[in-house]
C-alpha cells in the first residue's frame, strides 16, 4: 500500500497555466465513470498532451498510488512498448519474464493513473499491451493520447476540438482562443494587453488559425518582429497564396489540420535558411539534445559549427524548440512531435534522411564510447546522469542499426553499453539488443567479444543461468586468439565464469574462477571494470562459503581499489558484502558503517533495489546491536523501497528468509505495538527523508 510521503507521480512539470478546457476537463472525469480507458483524439497542434497533463494532476489525489505519465513521442519501435512503460513507473525487474507480464503483476493490486503520451505510431503494440494491463489491474485506469484510436472494446474517445474563438453567447473577447493568444502574446512581448483597439485583429487572427492551440502559439512567437495588425495581414496573405495555388497536400505529408499547417509552414517561411535547415536536421534526435549534440551531427560546410547555437535561440525564440530538463552544463532542447514532424518531412524531401541518422548513430557511437572509458573513474556519476538522459537517442541510434542490419555497429554500441544494462537497470533492454545485434553478424574479432560479454553479464544479472553459462562459453572461445592484445581479459573471463557458476548456486567452483582474475587491477582495456566486479563477487563467493574473515579482507581491498580510482557502483557492492560479512562475524558497528556505505553509494546511482536491499541489512546491524526499534523502523523504510520497485526481496529466497527473521526477532524484543509503530513511521516517511535516518548512526 502506498500511503502519503511515498513517491506518487513522475508527471512533468506544468510550465504553463491551462487556459479554458473546462469542459473537457469534466468529461474525462465523466468518461472514466464509465470506462477505465479514455482516449484524447484530435488533430495534430489541438493540445491533447497539455489536457492529458491537467487531468492527470486534477485525478491524481483520487488514486492512492498516483498518477504516472508515459511519454511515447521518441519510442519507434513496439517491441520495447511495455519496457517504456516499466521505465516511467518505479518498477525494477531484471528477470528474463516477458515484461507485459513483469509490469501487470506490478499493476495488479494498485490503484493509479498510467497516461500513455503520444499512442498514434504505436496504436499496433499499445492495443494488446493495455488490454492486458486493464485485465490484471482492477483498480487501473489509463488516459491515452492519439490521432488514431486504440480500437479496443473499453475504449471511450474525447475529441478535443480547437479552441472556441467566440464566448458561449456567440460574442467575440473572451474566448478560450482569445485569451490563449493573448497570454502568449503577453510571454512574447512584455507589456502587452488586450486593447479595444488590438481586439479585432486578435479575434481575427484566432479565426484564421480556427482556434488551433499549437497555431495560436507560434503565430505569438512572431509579435517580438510584428505588430498584431502586421501579423494578421500577413497570415490573410498566406492563406490567400494557398486558396489561390489550390496547394495540393504531397501523401506523405503528415495529416495536419490546415491551419496548423499553415502557421508551421509560415513559420518556416519566416526562418532563415540556415534556421530551415537546422530545424530538418534536429528531426533526427529523440528526446532531447544539446548544442553540442546538435553542432556533432547537424554542422557541415553549410552549417557551420559556431552558427550552431546562435541558430537554436533563433529556433527558441520562435516557439519551434522548447527547454527539456538535463543535467549539462548548457541548455537542453527539445521539438514538439508536430514541429519534429515536419522537419523530418523536410528532412525527406532535401534527401538527407539517411545521412543525418548515420551521423547521429556515429555521434552516440563516440559518446558511448567515451562513457565506457570513464565509467571506473571519478565522473562515474556524471555519466551516469548523461548517459540516462541520452537514452532515448541511445535507443534510437540501436535501433537504427537494427533497421539498416548493421550488427556490427549494433554490436559495438550495445557492447560499449555494458554498464547501461547491467549497472543502470536496463538489463531487459540490453538482452533486446545485443540478441538481435549478435544474430546479425558472426563476424569474430574484439566488437563481437565486447558485446558476448555485456550480453553475457547482463544475462547474469537476470539470473538466467543457462544464457549466462553459454554466453560464458561462447566469449572465451571469441577471446582466446586476443588476450596477449589486452590485459583485462583475463578478469573479463574469470568474472563471467564466476558468476554464472555463482546463479547456479555453484560457489566453491565460482571462487576458483574467480580466483584467475589476476592479483591487481592491469593496465587499460576494453574491460577494465572486469577485475573491481570479480573482486566484489569474490568477496560474496566467501560470504556463501562461511569464510566471513577471507570475505572481509577482500571486501575490503575491492572497496580501496574502488575508492582509489573514484568509483562508486562497484564500491557500493563491496561496501554491502563486507558488512554482511562483519555482520556474521558479530562486528555489528563495523556491519552497520559499511551498509551505511552502500546505502549512500546505491542512493548516488538512483540504484532502488540496491538501496532497499542495502537497509534490509541495516535493519539487521540496528537489530544486532540492540536497537530493536531502530531496526523495525527500517524494515518500514525498506518496504516502502521494494514495494515501489516490484517484489519485495526480489523473490530472492536468502534474502526473504533474513528479512523475516529481523521483523520475527524485533517484535520478540519490544512487542507487537510498538514495532508496529516504528514500521510505519518507516513506511510512511517521505524516501528521501527515511534515506537520510538510514544514513544516521543510532542514537
């Protein structure tokens, strides 16, 4: 159950107030009274997203776990629909289940709002998906936005009109159209107001653009340049143009309502033609990017790279890119699917379609390259924080791949990746790659090798044994003509062999793999985590063995090692496993400074169920050394933790089993009320907050 404090919503940020839509408002209220799927339908530029957004704010305290948005615009491909969806809830599940499956177990006994963005070129994949979610979650209900229908029995449709120009009596002023126009003329131009002199021409204008909301916006963006009597002359002229020429609409166009198209199209006009050939160029980008993104694939002898960020304010100001949140040093943008839309259909007609999306696939190329170096270092963090915001462009450079059948660049990019799928969570992600990238090119060399790697411990870290051990197999023997080539192999083979025995259960034959790793870390080379991660795992191998001293000695040699090179995910796991170790031994103030360790490096990396797991052990040191009430207060904490994040423990059975006997022993110690009381205060405080008390030493 999620109660007040806990996490409830991942819905963006409202940039603007809602102006008008009252009564859609109320109907979508209405239609869920009826349905448990409604639909928002409508031409492209009508606002469905910006009402989808209200709504979801105005029904979120009405669901006890909250409300969730999905944001769809940048996901080309079906295939990863559910994983999406996996992605924007607080859902970690690394095992090999079909994650439809994974995220309607998740759904099933919560109550929440789930708004799926943005649904039309997907309306194939998302039909089964929802459907199958609808049935395993009774207390589920899902707000959809698409220009197509869903096409499923429960579905009820709200079609959002444009704006009315006129007031319910019929009278021009102050319309719903009006008073947009003239809150983003007002943005434009400080000081402006509606004047009985400028009413007609806003009122006329309102009319041209019927009402259109994305229209109405980007004609505002003009006013820094025009008066309003300018910019409504010049918009009768353009429609005039279009009357005249009885301009026919190309079949590949995107089927826009007309005056959506002409606002779009005039703004084009009114770019210069760098801004035009800028804007076409950007089309290739999902998500987000930033000028330096933008300068790399977008910049040629006819663009300039130094013109670059002086042309993306220029697009800024005209209302074509918006600010997206990032964690760089400059500012991130990104387009509306109906400006991206456009430009990619520009883009096509220039015929640079192909190259652009080559460049883009060569410039994520590069940047994940540049992670994989970095990652054992001191801007570990950093990257994680970039390389998370780029995973939509990570996403659609693999995909690209897939599509042109280049396995070897799949290869390359899903190899580099290693750390995305098995540090970051996106394991499920990473095996959806890098299977399809290894079928499609068997070619052997040091590429391939990479990527069986990241395959195979992503494989590992799903606990899927019987794909760990062939992929174990299978990247020794692509590895045997190349070590002398690269020192870290070694490790790279022992730590996979180790632990894939390791998900067997085999832990005497997984030391001794692990045991040929060599004695230091070596020089640099593709693997060069490898040597951190089989020291980490050794150190567990002696925890399951009963060697808690040897466990304690490597635990914390790893965490030096770590530490000296400025690296925190492996840290965090050797921290873990040396307080396990000293806890065994009955060192419980060791045991608790060195869970507390991996609390904060976990809580660093946004790691859910390395945190939840690092305070079910925490709870056991508060326990140990006397603090029963402290100890119920974390298994509060830690509940909280995993029912956010899936099942609790993960189903891991070592890890049930030490999580019931704390909660047995606690309630042995201060009785059933007061454990009670001590459990909620954890479950019920704010995760941020309960983080920072796991942090505290006791008393």
């Amino acid at each position: 159950m999620t109660t007040q404090g806990q996490l409830a919503d991942n819905l963006p940020t409202e940039s603007t107030e809602l102006i008008g839509r009252c009564a859609e408002l109320a109907q979508i209220q209405r239609l869920f009274g009826d349905s448990r799927l409604v639909t928002l339908t409508g031409v492209g530029g009508v606002g469905k997203t910006r009402l989808a957004l209200r709504a979801a704010y105005e029904a979120q305290p009405s669901f006890r776990d909250g409300a969730w948005w999905v944001d769809l615009s940048a996901l080309r491909r079906g295939a990863l629909l559910a994983h999406t969806i996996a992605e924007a809830l607080p859902l970690a599940d690394q095992t090999t289940r079909p994650m439809t499956e994974v995220v309607a177990e998740y759904l099933a006994d919560r109550e929440l709002l789930l708004v799926l963005d943005t649904c039309e070129h997907l309306t194939d994949a998302c039909a089964p998906v929802v459907e199958e979610l609808l049935a395993a979650a009774p207390g589920l209900r899902i707000l959809a936005t698409s220009r197509r229908l869903l096409g499923i029995r429960p579905e009820r449709l709200l079609t959002v009109a444009p704006m009315p120009v006129q007031d319910r009596d019929g009278n021009h002023g102050e319309a719903d159209a009006v008073d947009l126009l003239a809150a983003r003329a007002a943005d434009s131009v400080p000081g402006f107001a509606v004047t009985d002199a400028n009413r007609p021409d806003l009122v006329r204008l309102c009319r041209r653009l019927d009402g259109l909301p994305l229209a109405l916006e980007l004609a505002a963006a003009r006013l820094r340049e025009l008066t309003m009597a300018e910019l409504t002359a010049r918009l009768d002229d353009r429609f005039a143009v279009l009357g005249e020429t009885n301009t026919v609409v190309d079949e590949a166009d995107p089927p826009w309502h007309q005056a959506l198209r002409t606002a779009i199209g005039w703004s084009h006009e009114l770019c210069d033609p760098a801004e035009r050939l800028l804007w076409a160029r950007l089309s290739v980008f999902a998500g987000g990017f930033d000028a330096d993104a933008a300068a790399a694939v977008c910049a040629d002898e006819r663009l300039p790279r130094g013109t670059v960020p002086g042309l993306l304010a220029g697009l800024a100001d005209k209302s074509l890119l918006t600010l997206a949140p990032g964690g760089g040093p400059g500012p991130r943008y990104r387009m509306l699917d109906t400006i991206r839309e456009f430009g990619a259909h520009w883009l096509r007609h220039l015929g640079e379609e192909h190259t652009l999306r080559h460049r883009h696939r060569e410039h994520y190329r590069a940047f994940v390259h540049r992670a994989d170096a970095a990652w054992m270092g001191p801007e570990q963090l950093t990257w994680y924080e970039r390389t998370t915001t780029e995973h939509a462009n990570l996403r659609a450079a693999l995909d690209f791949c897939l599509t042109e059948r280049d396995g070897h660049s799949a290869m390359d990019m899903g190899g580099a990746l290693w750390f995305l799928w098995v540090a970051c969570g996106f394991s499920r992600e990473g095996r959806h790659f890098l299977g399809r990238a290894l079928d499609l090119d068997p070619t052997p060399g040091p590429v391939r090798a990479k990527a069986l790697w990241a395959c195979g411990a992503t494989a590992i870290t799903q606990g899927d044994a019987a794909a760990g051990a062939r992929l174990d197999a299978a990247f020794r023997a692509a590895t045997e003509h190349l070590r002398e080539a690269d020192a870290t192999i070694p490790a790279a083979v022992a730590v996979l062999k180790g632990a894939s025995l390791v998900t067997r259960g085999l832990h005497a034959q997984a030391a001794e793999a692990l045991d040929e790793a060599p004695c230091s870390p070596p020089a640099e080379g593709r693997y060069r985590a490898a040597w951190f991660m089989a020291r980490a795992s050794r150190a567990m191998t002696h925890v399951h063995l009963g060697q808690l001293t040897e466990a304690v000695a490597v635990a914390e040699e790893a965490s030096a090692a770590c530490a000296g090179c400025g690296e925190t995910w492996c840290r965090a796991w050797s921290e873990y496993m040396r307080a396990l170790a000293e806890l065994g031994l009955g060192r419980t103030e060791h045991a608790a400074a060195h869970a507390r360790g991996a609390v904060a490096g976990k809580h660093r990396l946004h790691d859910s169920v390395g945190i939840a797991m690092a305070v079910d052990l925490l709870a056991a040191t508060a326990l140990a050394s006397g603090y029963a009430g402290q100890a119920a207060r974390l298994l509060g904490t830690a509940e909280q933790l995993w029912h956010s994040v899936g099942t609790p423990q993960s189903g891991i059975p070592e890890l049930v089993a030490a999580r019931n006997a704390c909660e047995k022993q606690a309630r042995g110690l201060i009785g059933d009320d007061a454990y009670k009381s001590a459990f909620h205060i954890g479950y019920d405080t704010d995760p941020e907050a309960a983080i920072a008390y796991a942090l505290t030493s006791p008393g």
